[in-house]
C-alpha cells in the first residue's frame, strides 16, 4: 500500500530520458513488477537483473541457498532512453583481444568474429559471393552481416580474414578494441550481474565503521557503479531515496555524479554523512582506485521540517512562525535560517537583500494596525528590528494597506501568504 504512491512521486521526478532502478527479492519480486507495470507503462519495462549476491555458504538455510536478488528497471520514455553501455572489463580484452597488425597504435588488438550471420531476415543485398586472396568465391550459408560496400572497404583495409578448415573457407572480420576515434569499445550489460556481492558492501562497511558500526546488508559500492555506468553521464543528477549507509551518495560523488539521498533513520547522521566525509577527505575503499578517486567536492545535509502546506496549497493551520520563516528563508536564499534567541518579524539579510514575515501573531496583535498586515505600523516595528539595515527589502503577509508607490518609495517588495510562498526552492 505504501509502494504504489512512493513510486508514482518517483515517477513523476524521472527525467524524460531517466530511469529508475529498484532492488527487490523474490519474495516481493512479482508483486512489484506488477505495480511498475501500472505506474511506469508495461512499455517502459527495461528488465528484471538476476543480482548474484552471494557466492556460497548458506549453511543455516532450511530449504536451499538463496543466491540471488532482482533489479527492476524501467525508463521514464522508452522512445527517449539512450542505449546503454559499460566500460570494456580488463579480464575480456586479455581473454578475447589476442591478435594485432599494423593498427594496433591507433586501434588496439583486435579479436575475429564471424561476417556470416545465422539470421535470414529476407535481405537480398546482404547475399553475395565475396573473393579470397586466392580468387576463390564465397557464399554465405545463409547472409552476411555487412553489405557489399562495407566488406569491400574492410578488405582494402585489410580488416577481412580468410581461415580454410579443410575444404571450406570462412570469413571472419577483425574487431579492434578501439574504434575509428581511438575510443575503447564498450560493452553491453548483461541482465546477470556477478562479480560483485553482498559480502564485498559488508567488508566496505566494515572498514569504514568499524565492526560495531558496521550497516547489515548493504549493497556493494560495485554494484550501484555498474548501474551509474551504464544509465547516466558525469554531471547528471542521481536520486536514492532510501539512502541506507550512504552508498549511492558515496558512488555518485566518486564518479562526478551529482546526487540527492533521503534517508528517514538515525543513520542518515551515523553513517551517511561521516561516509561522504571520509569520501570527500580521499577514502580509498569500494570504487576508489577503480574511479582513481582521491577526494574533492561537497556536500550539503538539510533536515527536513514539518509540512507546511495542505493539499489546495493553503499554509497547516498549526504552522508556527519559526517553521513558515525557516521555509521562506531557504526558499529566498537556499540556505538554513538560523533562529534567533529573540523572534521578531525581520528575518535577516542575505547578499544585501532583507527578509521579514508578518505572520502567526509575530507583533502579538491581529487588528489590520498590526498583527500579519504589512501596514505604516508595522513597517516600521520591522524597520527597528531591521537595525542598520538599510537595503531592499521583502516582506510577507496576509495583506498590505500601503500603496505600490510607498512601497517602491520604501524599497519594499510585498509578497503575499500563503499565494506567493514558493513550495519548492
């Protein structure tokens, strides 16, 4: 019940172009496929990963050894979602790129793949003979992948490759692992992610908390690098909101990602933020040396205050000054306000500009001489507690009595509760 309205807000953040990723086991597995399906559009269904988050053990099961998680991933606009690729893993360039020739500055090693292809699509321009070096014609047993005009310019570049077996020819091209541009190849994800476990995000935990203070379960800072890898580009904009141990914030700013994390729990103080201080300090767990991270950048940690408004957009009722002043401060200037010992209606001064509110009973009378009416009066209480304060100024109130000409006279620009309070900064 609380899934379905978490999801749709979700939704309703998703870039056009953005997706959303979401770790569940196989016991809610389905039931979730299900809702996403109605709030994402069964369109916009990427896949379900098989996370193998274990490598063995499960000595204490009483059945069998649950192995794996899933990760659901669907898009905002499937007509606008970008392919998806990985960096080139290190192990399969050693394992498959074994060959070179005169390009290997420019190119790399290259690997040989088949130009015949198994499909038969009903292509006639993908079937034709192509010559060998010793005048010998090849069919293929079905098409080929290339057309005509490619493998001739593949055989001028010396990129097509004879191989007899016999009494039969095939026909290979060599795949460099660098493209034209000199850029590595990149890979495709596969939808079973391996290599990277449970126990390896407990270990990071671990050295980063202690044994004590270690997080339980927490998912490894490999597994949300593949996924960051494969659906976004530095500098866009990453939101976990259910930020546990802090290990999307960690990954994100590692790898020039920006990010927002929500996190309800008394972890959020425990452990996410002295995690991103110690990532931003030059920690060298998780992603690091992989990243080749060694620490810069910020971070800002805001505590969320109560609702101020109702659904139809008027202020709550019980809203006290203090709330309703904090949120105009941050929402003017996007920075916390800090109270003062003693309230009163001028708020402060921020980059030469200040700030008042005439709200809640602030100068302890309601008549229109006062109270949350911005009038001569009242102006002028705010211009006592203002000090030497002599710039423009905001204010905010139920109501003015001033004309605009005294107000520009004044320097005072009149913004109107609860209609021209900005719900979001």
């Amino acid at each position: 019940a609380m899934m379905w309205p978490r999801l749709e807000l979700l939704q309703g953040l998703l870039a056009e172009d953005g997706s959303i990723w979401v770790s569940v086991d196989d016991r809610e597995a389905h039931y979730l496929k299900v809702i996403m399906d109605e709030v994402f559009g069964r369109q916009n269904f990427l896949s379900s990963f098989i996370w193998k988050k274990s490598y063995g053990g499960g000595a204490k099961a009483k059945w069998f050894v649950g192995l794996h998680e899933y990760v659901n991933l669907y898009c905002k606009n499937v007509d606008r979602f970008p392919e998806m690729f990985l960096p080139p893993d290190p192990n399969a360039v050693k394992k498959y790129y074994k060959f070179s020739d005169e390009s290997y500055e420019e190119r790399g090693p290259y690997r040989l793949q088949p130009l015949a292809t198994t499909s038969m699509d009903e292509r006639p321009n993908l079937r034709y003979p192509i010559t060998s070096h010793d005048g010998e014609e090849i069919w293929p047993e079905k098409q080929w992948q290339w057309s005509l005009e490619r493998v001739s310019k593949a055989l001028q570049n010396n990129e097509i490759v004879f191989t007899r077996k016999r009494d039969k020819i095939s026909v290979s091209y060599k795949q460099y692992l660098k493209d034209e541009d000199g850029q590595e190849r990149k890979r495709k994800p596969t939808t079973i992610i391996e290599g990277t476990y449970t126990q390896h995000g407990t270990n990071e935990s671990v050295a980063l908390f202690g044994q004590e203070g270690k997080f339980s379960f927490p998912k490894p800072e490999a597994l949300i690098e593949m996924i960051l890898e494969a659906s976004t580009n530095p500098g866009d904009l990453v939101l976990d909101s259910f930020l546990g141990s802090g290990t999307t914030a960690a990954v994100a700013q590692k790898m020039g990602r920006r990010y927002i994390g929500i996190e309800l729990g008394d972890h959020a103080v425990s452990h996410c933020v002295p995690r991103l201080r110690k990532v931003i300090d030059g920690e060298q767990g998780g992603i690091s040396k992989a990243q080749n991270w060694h620490g810069g950048g910020g971070f800002r940690f805001y505590r969320l205050g109560p609702p101020v408004f109702m659904g139809n957009g008027a202020i709550l009722p019980d809203i006290r000054f203090p709330v309703l002043a904090a949120h105009l401060w941050f929402a003017e200037t996007g920075i916390p306000w800090t109270q003062p010992a003693r309230l009163t209606p001028f708020l402060g001064v921020h980059e030469g500009h200040g700030y008042a509110l005439l709200y809640n009973g602030i100068l302890r009378e309601r008549s229109t001489n006062g109270g949350n009416v911005l009038t001569r009066t009242s102006l002028a209480t705010i211009r006592r507690a203002q000090g030497e304060f002599m710039g423009p100024l905001t204010v905010y109130g139920e109501r003015t009595t001033l004309r605009q000409a005294a107000l520009t006279a004044e320097a005072v620009v009149f913004k109107q509760t609860p209609y021209e309070v900005k719900v979001n900064p």
